[in-house]
C-alpha cells in the first residue's frame, strides 16, 4: 500500500509539472541574471552562491 502511493504521489508531481508547463514557449531556454545592487556585503555573498 505505502509503495502504490509514493507511485501515485509521483504520478500526480509529474502531472501538475506537465500542465503548468504545456505551451510551446515552455520548453525553452532561459537566462537569468541576478544583481545584488545596493543591498551591501550580504546581498553580494547571496547572489554569488
């Protein structure tokens, strides 16, 4: 029982995925570039990890 409903919630993360993503535009690549601006030494350290 506890392996067909790890099965099933595996099932039902894979569906919600594909119906987020289901337009054409989706399966594209993308950049994303993150800038710490003025937010100081611990803004810098958060976007460099």
């Amino acid at each position: 029982m506890e392996n067909l409903s790890s099965d099933c919630e595996k099932l039902i993360n894979k569906l919600e995925a594909a119906a987020m993503f289901k337009k054409k535009e989706d399966s594209y690549y993308a950049y994303m570039d993150i800038q710490s601006g003025s937010g100081g030494t611990e803004a810098q350290d958060w976007v460099q990890c």
